[in-house]
C-alpha cells in the first residue's frame, strides 16, 4: 500500500480522456483562473494567496518526487490499473508517457501578486503550456489547482475583513502606535475540516494577523515562504488556561484563588497569560475573586487577560473592561479614551463573528474605551462561513464562483479565441481570448479580453511565476503582508 498518490490521477476522471478530445493539431492553449461572482454582500473582491504555496507543494515537490523521479512504468503502471478498472479502456496512456520521458511540467504560470485584493471577474493567474505536444495539461491541472487554492483564498480575505475592521476602530479610538496585527488571533484549528485545511486557515490569517493558535502553521509558513520563527515574526502563539487545568485544580484546591494566585506568581511571574474564568461563575470571579489578588495582578510583570467563554460573548467582553475599569484603573489616551492599567484586560477566545466584532468595538467606542482592552479570538466559524442577513453561507469554491477555464488556443498554426457564454447563466460567462490585466485610473485592477498571442499589449500585470519545473518568483510573508495591508503590518 502506497502512501500517495500519482499527481497524473490526481483529476476528475474526464480530465483523463480529454486530450484525446481536443484538436491534435493543437500546440498551445491557455487557461485562466477567476473570481467569477460573490455571494457575501460585503465582499466585491477576493485576496490573492494560496497560489505559491500550491506550487511548491505540488507542482515542484510532489511532481518531481512522485512522477519525474519515479520509473516510466511504474507512474504509467499506476495510471493504466486505475484507468482500466474504473474508466474501461477508452483512455490513453502514451501521453503519461511522453510527460515522464521530457523530465519537467511544461507548463507557464502568470500571475498577480500573493496578497493582491483583486476584484471579482479579474482574472488572478493563467496557466498555459511550454511545449506543443501537451496543449492538453493546463486543464488536466483543473481539479488539483482549485481545490488547491480557493480556500486559502477565503481565509486571507477573511483575516483581511477583520483587520479592515480593526483598522477602522483602532484610528478612532487607540494610539497610533497600538499595534493592530496583534489585536485579533485565529482558534480554529479543532473545527478545521483537515490539519491540512487548518494550515491554509492559519496561513490566510497570518497575512492580517500575527496571532494564531495553530502551532503547525509556523514550521508550514516557514516552509511556503522560506522564512525562520528564530529569526523574524511569523505568528505567535499565547499562553492560556483551559478548562481542565482550571477545574482539576479547583477540584484539589477547594477555591480557585489558590491557582490564580500561582499564576501570577510561581508559573508566570513575567509573562502574559489569560485565564478562562467562567468553569462555575464567571462574574464572582471578576467582583469577588479578583479584589482578592489585586497586589498580585499589580506586581506582576505582564498581563493578565481575563477570559470568558460562555454567555453572549458581545455582553461579557464589554462589561468586563468596564469592572476591570472600576477595580484597577487605566489612562486615557491622546485621543480621549480610556485604556486599562497595562496589568489587565479581557479577552474572549472564540465565537467571535465579523458582526460581533464590530458590535463590541462599537460598544468600546460608545462608552469612551479604546479598543485596545480587548484580545478577540476567531474561531473555525469565521473560516468557514458567513452571516447575512440572519442567512448562514458556507464558504466553498463556489463563494466566488471560481474557475479555471480555458480562453484560448492555438491549432494549426492559427490563433483562436475560446470562450463560454451559457445563455440564462451569465456569471458563467468565460473571458474571450488572452486577458490583458492593468491597473485604471483609480488604480484599481481591471481587464480587458479578446487579445491573441500577436495582439496582447506589452505590460500585462499577470507576470511569469512559474515556468517548466521551476519556480520563478517567491514572494516572502512580509512582502505578501505589506501588499495586503498597503505597506503597513
């Protein structure tokens, strides 16, 4: 029993039989992947982001380890035993073979930036082929590719949504000097479909964000984007209680004061660290319990959050920096709002939507506190749907209707446009011929079509990435942070 599987199989099984379908005069055809459509109101563009790390993964390390590198029969082997048992023998296999015996995938990839807010029916990237003989693999990497890309896509737009919102509160009410990527974190990684899909999640986040509890995410981004947590900021993670650590030792202490107190100064004199408090009565911790140990959360040289986890998250958070307000006191900053002393604050670690975290800046806001006194975190809700409207909308591929689709082909020698305009199905409708993709007068991106290899103007935003086997551009994080955030992290 193996333990992958051959990238040649990985396709829909129509895919297999395609090239065969085609013109066999044809030596070029090229293929575009686009953000058709979006079904979230509040969404009119989509975050480039996922495409680089597709690339690596797949069509450099699993290309080359598990196709180029293996025998000719063995892949070929492979290919035919699935094909035969499941698809008759209408299929060809000489193909499979002609791509081992040339030693690299003769595929382009333009595309935008990683980290580009492109507007939906921009094309992102297109995939044409390098040699004559394989017009018929750019579409074979349909399937693979989408499934690939769009959810890293909808985590960064979501990690981008709420930094949007943090941006907008934290210029209202906090110092400019606050630092906005740390405000929110990602809690997702338990209600992610996959580790895989949790480090997509964590990855898109990561771009808004420096916050995530997904401890695998840091070695993934250090891989994807050949970066070193020992050497610059990546993402970080907190120090944190659970309920079982704080009700085990309730159940030994007898009071949960005792643990409290140890907290602060045994385990973690100089370190921040939150505490969930609601495991029996989340407000006799706050009024009673805290008082208790005031000197000691003052001494301490950090922070300590005070979490809750039950109850209406928007209610508990605000009415939390308001006690911790009356019990230790803050400042008020250069734009007239109150901030906490630096030794408290309150947190709420999940259930945390795009509507709740505006509802509880707006409530800060309303009673004269900075945003800055809360921590917020995002959990596998927010990654993987929506709220409108009272409607819940799961995210999937088709959230922005995207597609890889064919737009143009070469065939005897002759250019020809190629394009889908489904009558009734207008969001379906294809772009015609190669995409010329610039920037208008706003600076926004927009495109224009119907371009053939001897028309298309001279400089196209959709730049060379990847190229036969090779990779040639690498974005780092930052530079994919800065792009996202307009030059600021």
């Amino acid at each position: 029993m193996t333990d992958y599987i051959n990238p040649m199989l990985m396709c829909d099984f129509y895919k297999t039989v395609h090239s065969d379908m085609i013109n066999p005069k044809m030596t070029k055809s090229v293929s575009y992947y686009t953000p058709r459509m979006t079904r979230v109101k509040r969404w009119d563009s989509v975050v480039n982001f996922g495409l680089q790390m597709f690339i690596k993964t797949y069509l450099v390390d699993y290309f080359n380890k598990y196709f180029f590198e293996r025998p000719e029969n063995e892949v070929t082997g492979e290919f035919e035993r699935v094909l035969s048992a499941t698809l008759s023998n209408v299929y060809n296999s000489e193909k499979i073979r002609k791509l081992h015996r040339l030693g690299y995938l003769p595929v382009e990839i333009d595309a935008l930036p990683e980290g580009e807010k492109v507007p939906v029916h921009v094309p992102m990237f297109s995939i044409t082929n390098t040699h004559p003989d394989f017009a018929w693999l750019p579409q074979a990497l349909e399937s693979l590719i989408s499934a690939e890309v769009w959810y890293p896509q909808i985590t960064a737009t979501v990690g981008a949504t709420y930094r949007d919102i943090v941006n907008k509160y934290y210029s209202l009410t906090c110092d400019d000097d606050v630092k906005r990527s740390k405000a929110l974190g990602a809690f997702d990684f338990r209600g992610d479909y996959c580790l895989d899909s949790a480090l997509k999640a964590s990855a898109g986040w990561c771009l808004s964000f420096e916050n995530t509890a997904t401890v695998p995410a840091i070695p993934y981004l250090e891989k994807m984007f050949d970066c070193d947590c020992t050497e610059n900021s990546i993402a970080y993670g907190s120090v944190s209680t659970e309920h079982f650590v704080m009700c085990s030792n309730y159940a030994y202490d007898g009071d949960e004061v005792t643990f409290l107190r140890k907290m602060l100064t045994e385990l973690y004199p100089n370190t921040s660290f939150s505490a969930v408090l609601d495991s029996y009565d989340y407000w006799n911790v706050i009024d009673n319990i805290l008082p208790q140990i005031h000197d000691e959360i003052m001494n301490h040289n950090g922070c300590m959050l005070m979490r809750g986890d039950s109850g209406d998250c928007t209610e508990v958070v605000t009415e939390t920096v308001f006690r911790l307000w009356e019990q230790f006191g803050g400042t008020v900053n250069s734009k007239g709002y109150k901030v906490l002393d630096p030794h408290v604050k309150a947190i709420y670690g999940d259930s945390i939507t795009i509507q709740r975290c505006e509802k509880i800046y707006e409530i800060l806001m309303e009673n004269g506190f900075s945003c800055c006194n809360v921590a917020l975190g995002v959990g596998s809700f927010s990654m993987h749907c929506i709220e409108e409207d009272g409607v819940l909308k799961p995210f999937t591929r088709d959230t922005f209707g995207c597609a890889v689709k064919a737009c143009y082909a070469e065939i005897d020698g002759r250019e020809y446009p190629v394009f889908k305009n489904p009558k009734g199905e207008s969001f379906k409708k294809s772009q015609k011929g190669l995409c010329f993709v610039y920037r208008d007068g706003d600076g926004k991106l927009a495109y224009k079509d119907g371009f053939t290899s001897s028309t298309i103007p001279k400089g196209n935003l959709l730049e060379p990435v990847f190229r036969d086997g090779k990779i040639l551009k690498q974005y780092t994080l930052d530079e994919i942070r800065h792009k996202l955030n307009g030059g600021y992290f």
